[in-house]
C-alpha cells in the first residue's frame, strides 16, 4: 500500500492544507473511493476495515481510497458536535459544487481538486452518512445499476429528479462524465454501528470480486429495490418526539409513525399516523422538534421497485 497527499491549500498560519490518500495495487480496473466530504459523517470505520481486508490480497486492479477528502469542513464544530454538511462560511453545501473550477473559489477548487483525482478511475464510490438510518445507495444514471445490484442494499434511490439536488454533486459530475459511479449512505450520521459497518464493508469486497479486483465468488442479492422520491412526515406542533417505527420497518396505512409530545401542554401526546403504506426510510437525528420540523421520512410502498 503506497501512501500520498493532495495539497489544497495554505492555511491562515501558512501551513499547508492536504488530503491524505491511499493507494493498493496496479493497473485496470480502477476504483476509487473516497468519504468525508461533509464533516460528521463518519465512514472511516468502513474504510479503516476494509483496507484491513484487502491489503495482504493479490489485487488484479487498482484501489484508491481517501477517508477524509474534505478537511475545510472537518474544521466546523460546535460544542462536541463536528457540523459540516454546510458551509459556515455561506451556508452552502459542500457536495454542490462538482466537477469543480481550479480557479473558482474555495469550494469549487476543492471540488476541481478530487474530481481531478476520481476522474483517473472507472468506477467511483462516493461515501457519505444520513440522519438516523440504514445504509443504502443512490445512483444518477442506469449505467450505474449494476453496481446497485452488486452492492446489495435493500433499498436505493436513483436521482432522477430535479427535485432530488442532483445538480453538482460528484454523482452527477460523474455521469455526465459516462463514468460508472454510486454514493453509499452507510447509515447514521455521527455514529458507530457495528451492524452497518459490517454491511458496507461486505458490500464493497463483493464489488471488487464483481469487477475481479480481488477473487471470490460474487453474492447475489435477492431483494434490491429503487425509488427516486421519499416523504417526509413533518412535527404538527413543538414538542419531542418518540418514534414509534424502526428503521426499514414496514408499515399500513393508520400505523402510528410517531408520538409528539406537545410542549405548549405536558398533558397532550399528538399521534402522527401513516397515511399510506411504506417503509421508514430515515428519522431525525433529534428528538426536540419545532412545528414543521422533518421527523421522518418514508419511502411509498408504490415507489419501491425491484431490480
């Protein structure tokens, strides 16, 4: 395993800024996969592992691996919390901005300055976390929908929708590009789950012996399902909240989602019901809600589609 760094910037004190990434084995094919770039969303247990497991393997290929592609925004914290979905600088987010500009300003260098990097690759594996939930994919383009498959995640949203804010993000970068690319949500933000660990970690090995990166046999998933919009369920009033469903679980219309427990009266539980049949998708990482607030968010039972 070779070692290298990708220099962004200097920082105010003149010290240098820079991606540290990690190279294992030579030649086609090439897979690049990178987390961090929105600070708090942890998916350096799933890359520590998984180079664990590949580097004493013969590799028929080349993998690149960067754990942290985006320092700026590991930078950000308040209080204990590392808050670096958004830009404190102006709000913005940092996955907006592929394929990037290297003369742009500091998110769009920052963009131009990994996709430079992924772009030496035919597939490209972009990892990120999502509120309270379980790992699951996204792609932009069918191109991509073999990897979907190999990968294994019950449930995978494509971004087909402009409502979606697909627009700059490395996914759609990529595509436009007719590069082969996923983004992996690999479950909570903030949080170490041994279970969702676990899970991506396998998914990954069985797309490298998919591509023959590494021997072995490839593992068929039985039940893969698309959707390309969720629902949110919003807090009726102030309060907080108790959910009733777990992640991934099942539901009929008139279940109750959740219990809000009204702050304006200690006496009053508010009962959210679904108001259709699905499966819920993700649930807010808090339990304090103000009035419209998302608690949860649902995929349609009418939504899901096996592939």
């Amino acid at each position: 395993m070779k070692t290298f760094k990708i220099n962004l910037s200097k920082d105010i004190a003149g010290n240098d800024v820079d991606i540290n990434g990690y190279r294992l084995g030579s030649g086609a094919p090439k897979i690049y996969i990178q987390g961090g770039i929105h600070g708090g969303e942890i998916t350096y247990w799933i890359l520590h592992k998984l180079i664990k497991k590949i580097k004493n393997k013969k590799l028929n290929g080349a993998i690149t691996i960067i754990p942290i592609c985006n320092p700026y925004s590991w930078q950000q914290r308040n209080y204990f919390y590392t808050c670096g979905k958004f830009s404190y600088y102006n709000g913005a987010d940092w996955n907006r901005f592929f394929p990037g500009d290297k003369t742009g300003n500091l998110f769009s260098m920052l963009a131009y300055k990994i996709f430079n990097e992924a772009r030496k690759h035919e597939i490209i594996i972009d990892l990120h976390t999502s509120r309270k939930s379980k790992p699951f994919g996204i792609y932009a383009d069918d191109k991509s929908k073999d990897l979907i498959k190999v990968l294994g995640f019950k449930y995978n949203q494509i971004l087909k929708s402009e409502i979606t804010g697909k627009s700059g993000t490395l996914n759609q970068a990529c595509s436009d590009l007719s590069m082969q690319n996923v983004a992996i949500e690999c479950g909570s933000h903030d949080d170490y789950n041994y279970d969702n660990v676990a899970k991506c970690v396998d998914s990954l090995l069985n797309l490298f012996k998919y591509t023959k990166v590494i021997a072995g046999t490839v593992k068929k998933a039985v039940d893969v399902n698309v959707f390309e919009e969720n629902k949110s369920y919003y807090a009726p009033k102030a309060g907080f909240a108790k959910y009733v469903k777990k992640i991934g679980e099942q539901f009929k219309k008139g279940d109750v989602l959740f219990e809000l427990y009204s702050s304006s009266n200690i006496e009053r539980i508010i009962k959210v019901k679904a108001e259709e049949e699905g499966v819920l998708f993700k649930i807010s990482p808090t339990h304090i809600l103000q009035e419209g607030d998302s608690a949860l968010q649902i995929i349609k039972k009418e939504d899901l589609k096996r592939i």
